[in-house]
C-alpha cells in the first residue's frame, strides 16, 4: 500500500463530507413537499396506482436527470475545474468560431443564469415555508404564525451573510448527514408498514401512471419535478470540492436515502390516503415531531445559505465576464477564497424572498413558481453542454445527435409539465429572469457601445508618441499608468493630462485589465509587457472569472520602463466615462437610461482593481451612446 494513500483518503473524505453540507441541501429538502404535491390541487386523485406511478416517476426522475445527466455527463464539462452555467457558457463559446453562434450561446447561457437568480429568491422561501408548516400537524391552531416566523427566519439568514458562514459552516455537513440519515431511517419504518410499494422502482408503473391518467399525467410530473430541484448545485459547486466527491456523496448517501424517504411516503400514503395531504410530517412518530420539525427548519436554512452563496458567485461570475457592473464583493474567510459577499445581492434577494413569502403565504402556492425556473436553468445547462460536447470533446455526430435528443427531450417533457403553473406562480421567477437577463444584456451591450465611442473619437497610440518624440512636453520625476480598454489607442486620461497639466512623467504605462473566459490563468499567462520607446510600455493583465484582480499587487512583480515599481512614486490615471443616452443607432431609449443607471452605480474600477485612493488621479469624459 502506497505512504500516501492515507492522507489522500482522509483528504477525498473530507471533501466528501463538505459537499454533503453544501452541495446537497436543496434536493434534499424536496421531500418536504415533493410527493406531496403529486396529489394536491393541481395533482391526481389518490389510488394505488397513482402513487406507485408518482413514486415509479421520482425514482427514475433522479437516476436520468441526477445521476446520468449531471452526475455522469455534465460533470465532464468543466472549465478548468470551475463549473456553473456562466463558466458552461465560456467553455461552449470557447469551441465556437462564427459570432453569430457565440451570441446565440450567450443568450443562453445569460437567460440559464437569470433564471438561477430566480431560483435563489425562491429556494429559501419555500424551503423555510415547508418546514415552518411542520407546526400545523403539531397543532393546526399554530397556522397564523407560520408566515411570520418564516419571514423571522429569512432576516435572521440574510443578516448573518456580511459576517460570512465560516463560524457556522462546519456545523452544515453534520446538520446535513444527521437530516439524510434520519430521512433514510424514517422511510425504512414507512416501508415496513407497506412493503409492496418497493414495487414502484420498476418503471411498469411510471407507464402505468401515464396510461392511467392521460394528458393530466404530463402535468402531474409538475409535481416530480420538485424532486429534482437542486440537481444544478452538484455542477456549480464542482469547483469547490471536486467531480469525485460529487458523486461518491450522491450515489452512495443522497440518493438512497432520498428514495427510501420518498417510498416511506408512499407506503404511509397506501396504507391511510388521508395522509397524502402532509405525508412527510405524518411518517413521523408523534414523540419526535418538535426535534423533526427543529432539525427540517436547520436542513432547510442550510439549503438557503448554499443557495444564496450559489447566487454570490454566480453574479461575481457575470461580473468578472462582462455581463454585470462592478459590484462591491467582500471576503468572509481569509482560509476560504469562495466565501463572498457582496451586499447588494444580498439585499435584492432578501427583499424578494420576503415578498414572495408574503406573496405566496404557504409552500403549496410557492411550489408552482419553483419548478419553472429550476426546468428553465436545467434545459439551458444541456443546450450548452451538447455543444461543448460536440465542439470542444470532439464527438462524433451521432453520439452528440443521441445524449441531446435524450436530455432535450426529457427536459422538454418536464417544461411542459410545469408549463400550466404560469399562471398560479410560474410567472414570479419567470418575470425575475426576464428582468435580470435585461439588465446583464442591456450592460453588456452598452460597454460594447461605450467602447466604440471612445474608439471611434481616439487618437492612434503610435503616430502620437512619435509627434511628443518631436515637440517633447514638460517632463515630471515618476511614473504614471494610464488605464485604458483599448490599447490601440491613446488613453483619454492621457491627452486631458497633456491638455491641462502640459507635463509627462518619465515613465508612462498604458494599462488594460483582461477578464479571461476560464476560472484561474496561468501565471505564465499573466502579464504581458511591450516596449513601446525608453519610456513608454504597453501593460496587459490578465485574469479568470473567479478571481479578484489586484493590479498593484500584479505589476509589483515586473520592472516597469527599467524600473521597479514604487508605489510612493506612481500615480495611476483614469477616465471616468459621464454616458449621455442620446438617439444614436445603438439600444432602445429606456435601455439607454437603464446603462445609464447601471454605470452610476457601479463599483469604480479603481476600488475594484484595488488602486490605492491616494495614488489616483480621475479625468472625466463625456461619451454619448
């Protein structure tokens, strides 16, 4: 046996045991509700067959969504061990060469994302609701204070996120296996009272369902499709902890216990049918309600907090891309790199979360605004991985033709099934999405915008410095770097300082910052420096999605012009664009004003590139889009 294979071991274990606290907290609180709904207001009547046919529906449900499609294909699709839809979106682009393929990739990639900040503001509510409810089978009386102590719950989990979950994130992983061991253990005692409902692992009985029920089948799977909710954290969380664990932790912990749950429900369903109205709550044994419903509320907070944390990092992400201003993002862990904060997210979903409790009122109306946008994300992720797939993999036509007609076709069937609940919910997160797909559309497009402007009205770079080579200014002891997007061009800060102060510094540095399409670059990769003349450096730094740019830090490693940096004696320049929304080809008027909006309250760039606020000098522009 290799010296090392111990350590290695504990190490896969104790990713293992992270993922589980993690990845896992949102699909498995979907037995709270899922079953349950099968056989609400919008579901079937209850009977034997129905319930072997819902159950017989979950089961496969999770082996071909969960455990083939993301555990087994989209788990193949990472972006330098990064996952998520932004970084899948990246990796397909990456493939592609026609730009019109690449746009179509980022309307997809960007509508899949907003729908994910849909799921984020309804993943807490009902998760919280669900568990909450526990109290009306304790004493239906206690009904009235469900919602407020729901909406107690939220603000206590939305404050505590500025102080990041590092005190309380070791305490997940436990609360998480201790919640799947007793879901397990409970489902056990249900089968025991109906052993016959292990009959339902056949798919005999999903075929059955649909025979049985016609159309009405269809939309039952509405229902099914709660089972399945949080599939996507198993891929957005991949660069955290691994393919490995992943699915070492689903295979082998998750999805049996989640089963054995769910046939328990069934079995209690079979036995007594006036229990499919909460059969979660009523599997439970009397004596152990109060400690249930206390350790479902913990399960469903933890579920949240991934969720939230899912939703940091997915806006980070759109933020490093391209597809979102510059917000204010703060690190909560100095051991962690992925705990993040950022304060206006936080503050946009705790408001929306709390409206859609109050909205809502109870997880029954809630589910039907859960299932679109978790269907919506799931069908984006396979449009894009069949692409990487083919493009980037290399498949032949034929095994690509065959994996997307599969997972295309089983995503469709399920967007159907949740199709008819636009109407009693659906529309909430479906409207979410559409307006955070505006505003990450309308930003992109109008930096696209901002950016040929300042080329269009810029001076080359190369004929300028040959005419100061002739007709030198007032030359000044330091360096000053130039921030600039367009290296081409002669930085606008640049010309206002020759304009206004008359002088050049000694050493001069045109800067521009990349944002790369892959998680961490190389650092051979970094920096990229060309000598322009004795005094004069072109400067390019480059950095993933899913780190934080630190410029000064950066450029301390190279000499700059001959010499070493010293920040003492440096002074950056940056033009501050004032966008002025005109009537020029372009966007829309109220998209206009709406990157108008955006731009004013964005993070400025020397906060986050990390430029220290007394070695900066700001020279606005006016630039009409």
């Amino acid at each position: 046996m290799s010296t090392d294979s111990h350590p290695h071991r504990q190490r896969l274990l104790a990713l293992c045991f992270g993922a589980l606290g993690v990845v896992y907290g949102d699909i498995g609180t979907s037995p709270l509700y899922a079953f349950r709904e099968a056989f609400g207001q919008h579901g079937v009547a209850v009977g034997r067959e129905n319930v072997l046919g819902v159950l017989s529906l979950i089961f496969w449900s999770l082996i071909m969504v969960v455990s083939v499609k993301y555990a087994t294909f989209i788990l193949r699709a990472d972006n330098k061990g990064e996952g998520g839809i932004m970084a899948l979106m990246a990796l397909a682009q990456r493939g592609v060469s026609s730009s019109r393929m690449r746009w179509m990739l980022m309307v997809i990639g960007l509508f899949g994302a907003a729908l994910f900040f849909g799921d984020g503001v309804v993943t807490p509510a009902i998760s919280v609701l669900s568990a909450v409810e526990g109290i009306e089978v304790l004493a239906p009386a206690l009904h009235r204070y469900v919602v407020p102590i729901t909406v107690l719950i939220l603000l206590g989990l939305f404050a505590i996120q500025r102080h990041g979950t590092s005190r309380v994130g070791p305490l997940f992983a436990p609360i998480t296996l201790l919640w799947f061991l007793t879901l397990g253990t409970l489902g056990v005692i249900g089968i025991t009272h109906e052993p016959q409902v292990l009959s339902a692992l056949s798919p005999h009985h999903a075929v059955v369902f649909f025979a049985h029920n016609g159309k009405f089948a269809i939309f039952a799977m509405g229902a099914v499709v709660l089972a399945i909710t949080g599939a996507e954290a198993l891929y957005t969380d991949m660069g955290h902890f691994g393919k490995k664990p992943i699915r070492l932790v689903w295979f082998f912990l998750v999805l049996p216990c989640l089963m054995l749950n769910y046939l328990g429900q069934g079995a209690l369903v079979l036995d007594d049918p006036a229990k499919a109205s909460n059969p979660f709550y009523l599997l439970v044994p009397a004596p152990l309600l109060i400690p249930m419903i206390v350790l479902a509320t913990l399960a469903t907070i933890v579920a949240s907090q991934a969720v939230i944390s899912g939703a940091f990092s997915m806006a980070r992400q759109a933020m490093q891309l391209g597809y979102l201003p510059r917000l204010k993002v703060l690190h909560t862990s100095r051991e962690t790199i992925g705990q993040i904060y950022l304060p206006w997210v936080n503050r946009v979903l705790l408001v929306l979360t709390i409206a859609a409790v109050l909205g809502f009122r109870s997880s029954e109306n809630l589910v039907a605004a859960y299932g679109l946008a978790v269907v919506g994300t799931m069908f984006m992720n396979t449009l894009l991985v069949v692409v990487v797939a083919r493009r980037v993999w290399r498949w032949s036509r034929v095994a690509t033709a065959a994996a997307g007609v599969l997972f295309v076709g089983i995503d469709l069937v399920l967007l159907v099934a949740v199709a008819d609940k636009i109407e009693y919910g659906g529309w909430f997160p479906l409207a979410l999405g559409i307006g955070v797909f505006t505003m990450m559309a309308t930003w992109r497009r109008g930096r696209q915008l901002v950016l040929a402007a300042i080329r269009q009205t810029g001076i080359a770079l190369q004929p300028f410095l040959a005419s100061i080579a002739l007709h030198p200014p007032l030359r000044v002891h330091g360096t000053a770097i130039f921030l600039t997007a367009n290296l081409d061009g002669v930085p606008n800060a640049l010309l206002h300082n020759l304009k206004h102060n008359k002088v050049l510094h000694e050493r001069n540095v045109v800067l521009t910052v990349e944002i790369r399409d892959e998680p961490i670059v190389d650092d051979e990769e970094r920096i990229a420096v060309k000598r322009l003349n004795e005094d004069f450096e072109l400067v390019t730094l480059r950095f993933g999605f899913a780190e934080d740019p630190d410029v000064p830090a950066e450029l301390a490693r190279i000499p700059l012009c001959g010499a070493p940096l010293d920040m003492m004696d440096t002074t950056f320049f940056l033009s501050r664009e004032s966008i002025v929304a005109t009537d020029r080809p372009g966007m829309v008027a109220w998209r206009d004003r709406l990157f108008v909006l955006m731009q004013r309250n964005a993070l400025p760039a020397t906060a986050f590139f990390r430029i220290p606020g007394n070695r900066l000098i700001e020279l606005g522009t006016q630039v009409e889009i």
